[in-house]
C-alpha cells in the first residue's frame, strides 16, 4: 500500500481542522455590536433599498432567531411590505423552545395564509428561524413558494454556534422534535428553491455551519459582509433578499449581482 507523502498528511489533518465543527472565533463574538452600524446603514441607504425590485403581492412569513421575538424583523418586514409583499411575522412569540406546540403554531399559519391568499408562500428565518423555516417547508412544500435562510445552524451539528450551551438550557440534548423523529438531516435542503445567505465574519454561527450542499432540488449559498445580529438589517442582505423574492414562481435562477453591487458579495470558497 502506498503511504501518504508528509506534506499531504499535514494538508489533510489541516483540513480535517478546518472543516471540523466548532464556533466562531471569538473576536467575531466580541464584535457583534457592529450590528448597530448596520443598522444605521440601513436606514441611511433606505429610499435605494425602496428602489429594489418589486414583488407580485404574495405572502412572505419572516421568523425570528433564537430568543428574538417579531420586534426584530421589523424593518426587513416594513421595506418588504413598501416592495409590495404581503409580510407578515409569526405567531409564536419569542424563539425559545422547539417543540409541538411551536410546530403547530407556525404550521397553521402557513396553512392560513396559503388558504387566504390562495398562493405559495416565501419563508424567510433568521438563524434559529431559519432552521425551523426550513424544516417547516419539508413538512408543507406545496403550500412554500421558497425558502431564505439568514445566517442558520443548518449543518445539523450544534457545535457550530456559540449559543449551544444556551439552546441545550432551553430545551434540553434532545428537543422535543427529535424525540418524536422529527427534525432530522438538518443539513438537507427542503424541496423547494432554497437561500443560505451568510457572512465569514458572524460571530454566533460558523459560517460553515450555513453552507448548504447541493442536493436534488435547486439551492444557493451566498456570502455578504455582515455581522450575525445584522443579517436581518444589512442593505446586501436586503439586496439579495429582494432579487430572490422578485423572481417569478417556477422561475427560479442562481443569485448573480449587478457588475455595481459585486462587491457586496464576495464568492464563496467553501
């Protein structure tokens, strides 16, 4: 058997290294408070931000991350609406605890806003909101037009989020829906077009603990500069967000930005 020359050795232990799954190095942790600049760019770049692609009138659902309630989203809701979106934030109050009662919650909202409006709806989840918008659209993929994610734990390993040991407090090694055999294969893509917007720079979740792999169904990851607490403000994310939501139904084609904005979007190198 031939051996592994040194030099491959040490290149495959410094991948194996790489890839593994850990948080995000703490300077990026410590910094997250330049989520308040974010803010602020976006309300400054605000009358451009209403100038994005218009929508067609469906229903958009937002969820909020883990321990955040609708107050978070907002502003994304707000400019979403003025882009000519039904938007919406959830039912369920504060994001703390995955269980059936949640489920259940967010499923029939779904179903009610699918039976009022008689059309798909887009699903948009910020980190923890993002997992559950996910797994929401594998349960209904008839009643979910497409899925964005913003910077969520889909790697279905804990172990690439800061707020792990906080999440286990809340719900234990074992939410309720793995219990029950549900929420398996975080990892997979849902069945619909699906989003994974995300930052090498976030300082909750590692950022490759948001890459999603290409499977079956049509998927995308794409990287802005951002924080994590600024995902759901940042006007890149808001850029991407809209071109994604503007394509028509059954229309779906990879995120590609103008030559004017490419560089608010480096290219992923995973």
């Amino acid at each position: 058997m031939a051996s592994i020359a040194p030099n491959s050795a040490m290149e495959a232990d410094r991948f194996l290294e790489e890839t593994k799954a850990k948080p995000p190095h703490r300077f990026w942790t410590l910094t997250e408070g330049r989520a308040f600049f974010e803010l602020g760019a976006f309300y400054a770049s605000r009358p451009m931000l209403s100038q994005l692609p218009k929508g067609d009138g469906h229903a958009v659902m937002v969820l909020p991350g883990f321990m955040a309630t609708n107050s978070s989203t907002v502003p994304m809701r707000r400019l979403l609406r003025d882009l000519g979106y039904d938007a919406h934030g959830w039912d369920a109050g504060r994001n703390v605890r995955i269980n059936e009662e949640l489920l259940q919650v967010i499923e029939a909202q779904l179903s009610e806003l699918y039976e009022n409006t008689g059309r798909k709806v887009s699903l948009i989840g910020w980190s923890l909101g993002g997992v559950l918008a996910r797994e929401l659209a594998k349960l209904h993929p008839e009643k979910v037009r497409l899925v964005i994610s913003l910077g969520s734990p889909i790697s279905d390993d804990r172990n690439h989020t800061s707020a792990a040991r906080l999440f286990k407090f809340f719900n234990g090694d074992e939410p309720e829906q793995l219990r029950d055999g549900q929420f398996q294969g975080l990892d997979v893509a849902p069945p619909v077009p699906t989003t994974s917007i995300l930052t090498k720079t976030d300082g909750v979740v590692h950022w490759r603990g948001s890459v999603q792999k290409k499977g079956e169904f049509p998927s995308e990851n794409i990287e802005v500069y951002a924080s994590h607490l600024g995902l759901g403000v940042n006007p890149s994310v808001m850029i991407a967000m809209a071109d994604r939501l503007a394509q028509k139904e059954g229309t779906w084609k990879p995120f590609k930005p103008s030559a004017m904005r490419r560089w608010m979007f480096p290219k992923l190198d995973v």
